[in-house]
C-alpha cells in the first residue's frame, strides 16, 4: 500500500523558515517524480514544486523561486521541503503527493499544516 | 484566480447525472492530453478520479467519465450517490511557467 506521511508543520512568524519532511512507503520511491501541492485555508490547490527521481531536476511555481529548496534522500524514502522567508500567503496545508504521467498527482499524504503568522 | 475556471456549485440529487466543467486555454486544457480530476472530501486530502482526460485509475467507480472539447475539460458522475458530495479540482498541464495548473474547485452537493 503506497503511504506518504508528512510531518514538521507548525506556526512560524513571518520571515522565519521551516522544513517539511514527507516518508513515502508502499512503492519503489526512486523511480517517480515527486511533488508538493499546497492548499490555503478554504481555498483550492496550488503546485508548489516538482523534483525528478535523482534530484537533478527541480522545478517551483513562482512565488516561491529562491525561498523554497525541494531535496529528496532516496536511501530514506524520504522528501524535504526547506522555506525560508516565509510570508503570511504561504499558510496552507502542505501535501506531498506523487507524480504519474507528466501531471496526475496519483497519490497524496494528510498533510501538514504550516501557519505563517506574528 | 485560479487558472482553471470551474463552477463554485453545483447540486443534484441522488440518482441523477451531473456535469462539472473546467475551462482553460490553449495553454493547458486545449493543448494537452493531461487533465486531471479529484475529489476532496472535508479534511482529507485529495483523490484521483480521472487523470489524461479519460481514464480512471485502479478502483474508481464507472460512475466516473472525463471528457474534453477544445479548451473545456468535463467531469460526469452518473447516478449521483450521497458520497459523492465533496469538492471537486480539475488540473492540466501547462506550457507555461506553472507546471500544472488547478481550476478553482467545484462544491458538489447531492440534495
């Protein structure tokens, strides 16, 4: 059974940093894509970030380019997400989920919720 | 704003078909092969329920069809049954710098 369990959500104050963490089981980790997708409170989805099987490709929605470093430890399963500069618009539930075909997120975690607030 | 536009409700009653939509453009929806649908049910994350337009993953009910035409995708549930109300997200791949793109969500309510 495929399981992606995210954790290290909390409340932080504006311009403070986090790491979410995201342990994938179930499936052979090393071969997909992987993914985060957020979701504000009472709002819809947001791609947030992609990373390829061996991590030498990354690729960031926009408002977080330059804040947000997407990182995965294969020999642990195991997917990071480190956001500095955090701004009150990046509260939101925090999903990793993985990627199938190019954009089919075929399985996500519960979610972490990460609140940005003073 | 979302990318995608998708209506914010629509209702039905059990038994009944109903159609969702979501529009986008050349961009996405129109220009490729790649639309998605999921269901979120409240607090819980979201599922799968169609992906490349048409097809329906492992163990999701026929209820469930996907179709598109030029830039509009659609998602139709036959036979409306009180679990099927959640909201419901389209997304598409996309030529632009966002690589997936998500409609606004869709409140599916069965009356």
């Amino acid at each position: 059974e495929v399981q992606l369990v995210e954790s290290g959500g909390g409340l932080v104050q504006p311009g403070g940093s986090l790491r979410l963490s995201c342990a994938a089981s179930g499936f052979t980790f090393s071969t997909y894509w992987m993914s985060w997708v957020r979701q504000a409170p009472g709002k819809g989805l947001e791609w947030v970030a992609n990373i390829k099987q061996d991590g030498s490709e990354k690729y960031y929605v926009d408002s977080v380019k330059g804040r947000f470093t997407f990182s995965r430890d294969n020999a642990k399963n195991s997917l990071y997400l480190q956001m500095n500069s955090l701004r009150a618009e990046d509260t939101a539930v925090y999903y990793c989920a993985r990627l199938s075909d190019y954009s089919n997120f075929d399985y996500w975690g519960q979610g972490t919720l990460v609140t940005v607030s003073s | 704003q979302s990318a995608l536009t998708q209506p914010a409700s629509v209702s039905g009653s059990p038994g009944q078909s109903i159609t969702l939509s979501c529009t986008g453009t050349s961009s996405d929806v129109g220009g490729y092969n790649y639309v998605s649908w999921y269901q979120q049910h409240p607090g819980k994350a979201p599922k799968l329920m169609i992906y490349e337009v048409t097809n329906r993953p492992s163990g999701i009910s026929n209820r469930f069809s996907g179709s598109k035409s030029g830039n509009t995708a659609s998602l139709t549930i036959s036979g409306l049954q009180a679990e099927d109300e959640a909201d419901y997200y389209c997304s598409s791949y996309t030529s632009g710098s966002t690589y997936v793109v998500f409609g606004g969500g869709t409140r599916l309510t069965v009356l």
